[in-house]
C-alpha cells in the first residue's frame, strides 16, 4: 500500500516580482491570541520558483512546497487566482 506525500498549499499576495523566476508572496493567517482571545493576523514571506516570470505585483497566487531551488527558494507557483487591479 502506497501512501502519497501530502503537499502543503498557501495562497498570498505577491510582493514582490524583481527577481528573474522568483517572486515574492505574503502570506497572511488569522489566529487567536491565547491569552486576551483576540483574533491577531500574522503574516510571513516565502519565496516561490515562477517558471514563466507570469506573475505581477498584486497578484494573489497559490504556491505549493517542493525540493529546494536555493538557500531561500522551496517552494513552486501553481496558479495565479487572481490578477492585480491596474489603475
């Protein structure tokens, strides 16, 4: 019986894209306070590996974790949700 790995998923906001096939996503989660019960948000950055440089700032993307492509770089693009409004 084989058992597949389960891959985490995070959706973000990308930050940054300066980076030749990598960008930047924010990611943001909601979690209660332990003490005072007062919903807090935190975030944190990932870099991710974009293959075909689609991405824009402002883009909300889903990003997935793969085998490392740098020091900071392991995870991987695998849908722009939404795109950026431009103005």
């Amino acid at each position: 019986m084989a058992e597949q790995k389960v891959t985490r998923t995070l959706t973000g906001k990308v930050v940054s894209d300066k980076m030749d096939k990598t960008i930047t996503v924010l990611v943001e989660r909601r979690e209660k306070h332990p003490v005072y019960g007062k919903y807090v948000t935190r975030s944190s950055k990932v870099h991710a590996h974009d293959e075909n440089n689609a991405c824009k700032i402002g883009d909300t993307v889903t990003v997935k974790e793969t085998r490392p492509y740098s020091k900071s770089k392991c995870w991987a693009l695998v849908s722009i949700d939404s795109n950026a409004v431009e103005a």
